[in-house]
C-alpha cells in the first residue's frame, strides 16, 4: 500500500462519482433545470447545461492530473455546499439535482455532509501527482472507506425518515 496507490484510487472513485452525477444530470435536462428552479438557481437553464460540463471537466482531470480535479472538485464541492447550506437556511426544501433527476427527496443536512465526505476524497487524491500504477490493498482501502461511509449516510437517511 503505497499513499500515492491510495490517492489515485481517490481520484478514480471520485472521478466516478463526478460521472455519475454529470451523465444523470445531463440525461434529463428538464428535469435537472427543474429542480434547478426549484431551488431558487438563477439561470436555471443556464445551469443544468454548464454544470454537466464542468463536472465532466473535473473528472477529465482527476483521472489525469490527479491534484488538478482534486482541488477543481474542492473548489466545486465548496461551491455546492455553500448554496445547499443557504438554501437549507432560507427554508427551501426541494430536490437536490445533485445527482441528476434519480432524486426526489428534499434537500437535507444529509447532503451537506455527503459533500464534507466528498471533500475529504479529494483532499486524499491530492496525495498522488499523476496516475499512478494501484496495488489491490489500495483499492481495498479506499473501496472499504466509502462503503462504510456511504452506508452510514444512508442509514442516517432511513433513521431520519422514519
């Protein structure tokens, strides 16, 4: 295990996340544009339609120039947080769009920290300065740690709807 192996594992997990969320999102422009408006986002149209391309943007990059995406997806993942957390202030409750129209409870303080979580991968993938060649125990490791987190968000999520 090597903390290089480990940052690159970061940014190919978090590089699919990124995909995952621009591909969704870029499936169902109107619904995205949709959830959009719903949270009050000037120029939704604008919006649904860059935001797609600036992730796919980020993803291009952690898979090569792995400390390039991991502070592109910082500043993005800051960006995201900061207007979730106003909007969850000014009392809006509306879809996230966060990973396209696949969503369709209200916004929560459980998104907040899916993006902390989010954060904390990139600031790992910065450990590594290129692709680099991953051994199985890095993988294991970093796969372990977003299993654990990711099913600890949606036990929180079931707990809270309950």
């Amino acid at each position: 295990m090597s903390s290089t192996g480990v940052g690159y594992v970061a940014a190919v997990a978090l590089a699919a996340i990124f995909a995952i969320a621009a591909v969704a999102k870029l499936r169902n422009l109107s619904a995205t544009e949709r959830d959009f408006v719903g949270l009050g986002l000037p120029r939704a149209s604008f919006f649904a339609r860059f935001i797609p391309l600036a992730e796919l943007s980020i993803v291009a990059l952690l898979l090569i120039v792995p400390p390039a995406g991991a502070i592109a997806a910082l500043v993005s993942l800051a960006f995201f947080t900061t207007f979730l957390i106003g909007r969850l202030r000014a009392g809006v409750r509306a879809p996230c769009a966060c990973f396209g129209s696949s969503r369709a409870q209200p916004i929560s303080v459980r998104d907040v920290v899916r993006n902390l979580l989010l954060m904390g991968l990139a600031v790992v993938s910065l450990a590594t300065d290129r692709p680099t060649k991953i051994s199985v125990l890095d993988a294991v490791v970093v796969l372990a740690v977003l299993l654990i987190a990711g099913g600890a968000l949606h036990l929180a999520g079931r707990v809270r709807s309950q």
